[in-house]
DNA sequence: TTGACACATGCCGATGTCGGAATATTATGG
DNA sequence: CCATAATATTCCGACATCGGCATGTGTCAA
C-alpha cells in the first residue's frame, strides 16, 4: 500500500577531485607511500605493489590531478615524483582538530595538577 | 569485431568504515567542523547546516562507526560530541609526508649553506 | 493513553567508482 | 619503417554510496 507513486531521486555531488578524496583510497595511499622513497617509473611501481598496470595508471591520473604527483617523461617512461605540498588541504583541516584534542589533553593535565594539589595542602 | 565475449568485473573492496573515507565526504566534514564547537544535537545541526534530517542522521552513524563521534542520550534528544584522538590514524600517515616535504626544505637549506660556504672558502 | 516531538532506519533511483581485459598511444632500437 | 617495450585510455560489469522520501522507534507531556 504505497503512499504515492515514485521515490526520490538525485544528482549527486560528482567528486574525486580533491585530495581528501584521492587520499581515501588505500591503493592511491599505498602508491604515494611507495614514492616516499624517490621517484619512481609506473613499472616499478607495478612491481612493488603487485597491482596491474592500468589500474596503477589510472591511480596515478587520479593522484596527478589533484597535484599530488607530478610526472616527468624519461624515455620511454615516465616517472612519478611526490608533490608533498599538495596535502597542505588536509593538513590544514587536521589542525583544527589537533588544536581541540590537545585541549583535551591539557584539561586532563589541569585536572591532575588540581588532585596533587589537593593532595599537599598548603 | 571483438576478441572475447565477456568483460571483466570483480568484487570490490568494500569500505566506507575508515577514518580516511568518513573524512573524504564534505558533507561529514562539516559536521565534524560544526561540532568543534562543542557538543550539539541532532535537531541542531540540521538547522546550522541546513541539511535534512535522514542526511545528519545517516552521516552521523558513518562518523560514529569510525569513532569520530561520539552519542549521548539527553531525554529526547540526543547529543553528538568529537572524538577527536580518532583522528590519529590520518594524523599518523600524514606526518611521513610532512617529513618528506621538510626534508626539501632541509636540501634547499644545505644547499644554502653550501653556496655560502663556496662564497667564503678557508 | 494519546499525541507530538526528536531521531533512526528502510527503500529507492541515479550516479560514481573500482578493477579486469583489450586496445590505443608513444618512444626506442634495429 | 617495423617490432616491441612502457604507459595511457576505453569499455564494461559489479557494487557502493548519496540523497529524497516514508515510516519505524523511543521519549516526554498532559
């Protein structure tokens, strides 16, 4: 016994193309971490992280575009450098949040103060 | 004029209950950001964020199966509050990259350095 | 108890996203 | 120019997720 006819639907927000996104990824994450290390060519990578090919290209586009990586053509390969900067949005976001958990902390540490005070009175 | 007759698929990952996915979303972020403040209601964030009801309620869950939230029941209402040392995990990942990219500003200070020296020589 | 609030859940359609396979693209060596 | 190595891109099926709507659940007040 339906209410009326049709259910709702809608667009939705599009996205992958910020690096709070590109970063949820545990493959994309697992390819940045490998690139700690230095650049490396896509092979390489493909090898090191036993994932194929194409799926690590298409990572990689993924990564690239939101600056995470950038690419520089060596022959006839092309190898991927870290742009570290690029997850200055993140870092910017998490701030915030360090800010009220050290808060925390700090309350903690106000609370203890008060209990060893109370415990040498005078 | 094809090769084969059926293309692949697989099963995914599956996800959602990570820190790093509960964050990518915008709309969860501001809901954390909203809650920096302090605790609030349901009802309340709805209204500071003009978002539907379902909408808040479903995020919320996301956010508190990934511990980011945390819920206490307050007669009819009920109160979410940050928790924010959750948060670690990505604090954790990040800070290999914030090593990474000081560890260029450390090279471009070396070389600095270098380039005085060479200015200045015995 | 009843009714109304405050919130959670279930269902649905649209769309995004991932991975696999095949194919296109580009550069190199002979 | 041709074959081949190294990447990128396209096409596809299977999910997963998001948001809207409708409804369930629990709590208070009279």
């Amino acid at each position: 016994m339906p209410m009326s006819e049709y259910y709702g639907a809608v667009a939705r927000s599009s996205t992958t193309s910020d690096v709070f996104n590109a970063v949820a990824e545990a493959r994309r994450r697992e390819i940045l971490d490998t690139l700690i290390a230095g650049e490396k060519a896509v092979g390489t990578i493909v090898n090191d992280l036993s994932m194929s090919q194409p799926q690590v290209s298409k990572h990689l586009r993924v990564l690239s575009e939101v600056g995470l990586v950038r690419c520089k053509a060596e022959g006839r390969r092309r190898l991927y450098r870290l742009e570290p900067e690029h997850l200055r949005p993140l870092h910017d976001w998490l701030a915030k949040y360090e800010q009220a958990w050290n808060d925390r902390l700090d309350r903690m540490d106000d609370y203890l103060k008060e209990l060893q005070q109370q415990g040498e009175p005078q």
